[in-house]
C-alpha cells in the first residue's frame, strides 16, 4: 500500500519543467496578440469614399461596404500596377489587409473621380518601415 501511497503524493506535486514550458507558452501567446490587428470601415454612398483619407497601422485591414442603393463600385490600387478588381454591389464589401508601410492611393474604376488614400504606419512592435505595396487582396463578398 505504501506504493499506491507515494504515486499519488508524487502526481499532487508539481512539476517545476512543465509549470516553465506553460508559462512560456502563456508569456508567448500574450506577447503574440499585444499588437491584435484591427479592422477600420469605409463606407461608399453618394460616389465618395468615407472617409477618403485614412491612417492605419501594419497589419490592420480595411473594409470598404457599398451603401449605395443602386450603384456598383470598386477599389483599384492602380498605381500599384494592379489589375482593377471586381466591382461590388449594394451591401456587398471588398476588403484588404495592409502589412507593408507607406501610402496607398485608390479610386473607383468606373468612377476615377472618386478617390482616397491609406497611410499605413509601423505597427507598434515594428521599427522600420517597409516599402512598396499591401498583401492581402480579397473579392467582394456579400454582406
């Protein structure tokens, strides 16, 4: 009986290696989700962009909804030398994640009129900026 005894006192004691590996896990993930991106809405009604000019940081993103009633758009990052995307309809979206620094100008294609622009900033764990374009490049979808 003596055994069954010291099995169970050994199990109630801690285990000073795996309690570090947790803690280090924990400490990690924390770290990890300080900077959570975030999520900026630009609405589109009456042929404008609102707000037409917006500051963000590195990894945030970008959702342009279109409230207009009858009216298709787009967002183009033409002189980012792209191709100009799908347009999107009433309540639809398009969205994108920004994860390089700079400025970013955009219009409507069909409606070169209407423009605006993203600054997007170091994130605050960042250091340096980064050059040139945004990554993350996603179709319309419906609301």
């Amino acid at each position: 009986m003596s055994a069954d005894w010291s099995i169970l006192y050994v199990l109630k004691q801690p285990s000073w290696p795996l309690m570090k590996i947790i803690l280090t896990i924990l400490i990690s993930f924390i770290v990890s989700c300080a900077h959570a991106s975030t999520k900026h809405d630009i609405e589109i009604i009456k042929f404008k962009f609102s707000p037409s000019e917006i500051s963000i940081e590195a990894g945030d993103s970008i959702r342009w909804t279109n409230k207009e009633k009858r009216q298709y758009h787009s967002v183009w990052f033409e002189q980012l030398g792209e191709p100009e995307p799908d347009y999107f309809f009433p309540d639809e979206f398009y969205e994108r994640t920004f994860d390089k620094v700079g400025d970013f100008p955009y219009r409507c294609g069909p409606h070169p009129r209407m423009t605006g622009i993203v600054h997007v900033t170091p994130a605050a764990k960042e250091s340096a900026p980064n050059n040139s374009e945004s990554t993350t490049d996603n179709t319309p979808l419906k609301l």
